[in-house]
C-alpha cells in the first residue's frame, strides 16, 4: 500500500448505533486536516432527497416494507457513489480522502433480518464492484453500552434502536464481514476504551503501523 501521504483514501467506519461512529470519524477528519491533506466526511443515509426519505422512515414518520427500504438504501448509495459533482469516486478522483460513517456492509447488517443477506450483496455487487473501501473499522463494542448511550442521548428512538435489535444487528455485521471478506480491509476495533485509543489504533493501521 502507497503512504498516507500520497494516495486519496475510502475509508468507511462501521458499528451499531451508540457505537461512537461520528466521534471516530471526527477524529479522523481532524487528524487528515493537521496534515493539511484534502479531506471530506459524509455518511449514509446521504443527505440527498432518498437519504432524507429514508431518515423519515427510520423515525417511523413513514412506513415501508423492508424489502422496498433496503433497495432504497441501495439507490441512496449509488447516488453517493457516482454523483458527478460530490460523489465518492469524484472527490477521490480530485485527490480528496473521504470518511463515511456506514456503506454497504451496514445494509447488510441492518437487512439482513428482514430479507435473506446474499440478496443484499447481491444487489450492492455493483457498489462493491465501483468502490471498494481502502478500510473498514468495525467499532465492536457491547450493544447494551450503545443502547444506553441512546437513551442518554434523550431523542426519539429509531426504527432499529432497540435492544434485542441493537445484538442482533452486531451478530449480524459479525458475519457479514465474516461471510463477504473477500478483497475487503477489515478491522475490528475494540471500541470500549477511550476514545483517544481507539483513535489511535485506527491511526496506526491506516499509517501502516507508524504513528
């Protein structure tokens, strides 16, 4: 692998909800910048007009059946993907690093109670095919810690922020990255210490063991 220091970079953070994704990537953001290297953060749902409907599906403002959202999610990525102007690929291309909190591995995780998992990869091939991420840090952290800090948030639950769907969902990622590993750069990070450590743990692996 090229150095940091030469070579725009995909990296993806996943974890359940509670997970500590967005203070992750933030740390990330921050570190590239003291670089004085291009860098963009975004995440998934997008804030593009599906990324929106889907966010109003998961505070249950609208419903939709489960196979209908997972295609939605996947439209959402492909559009986050290949939007000429601020897509992925186009900001890589003009030499920006970018950091998503959550990509496909998530609509596996998520959907994959709901309709069978090998569906779900089946019609995000095309994602992988365009854009595989350089790395993907699973945030592994017990899913009753998550649900508390949920709670403490003190905002209205979301569709899948519930205990028993919380553990299942982390099983789930589990076996995804398990199932689906092939030409993937996966690291599962313990991420019940912190947040300091965490960071620097994910600094070292994407520095190539130099800190």
């Amino acid at each position: 692998m090229k150095s940091i220091s030469d070579k725009a970079l995909f990296i993806v953070i996943e974890g359940i909800d509670g997970s500590g994704k967005s203070t992750q990537m933030n740390l990330l953001n921050e570190r590239f910048q003291n670089m004085a290297r291009a860098v963009h953060t975004t995440h998934e749902p997008t804030d593009s007009e599906t990324g929106r409907f889907i966010r109003n599906i998961l505070r249950n403002e609208t419903a939709l059946g489960q196979e209908s959202l997972a295609a939605l999610f996947l439209a959402d990525r492909l559009e986050h993907i290949t939007n000429p102007e601020c897509g992925i690929l186009a900001r890589i291309g003009q030499g920006e690093t970018v950091i998503s909190d959550r990509y496909y591995f998530s609509n596996l995780a998520f959907q994959s109670e709901y309709v069978p998992m090998d569906w779900l990869m089946s019609i995000n091939s095309l994602c992988k095919e365009m854009l595989i991420a350089d790395f993907t840090f699973y945030l592994n952290i017990d899913p009753a810690i998550c649900y508390q800090r949920i709670i403490d948030r003190n905002e209205s639950l979301e569709m899948y922020e519930t205990p028993g769907k919380l553990e299942r969902t982390h099983q789930a990622f589990l076996y995804a990255f398990e199932k689906y590993s092939i030409k993937e750069n996966i690291h599962i990070i313990n991420a019940d210490r912190a947040k300091e450590s965490i960071h620097e743990e994910i600094w070292a692996i994407i520095n190539g063991g130099r800190n």
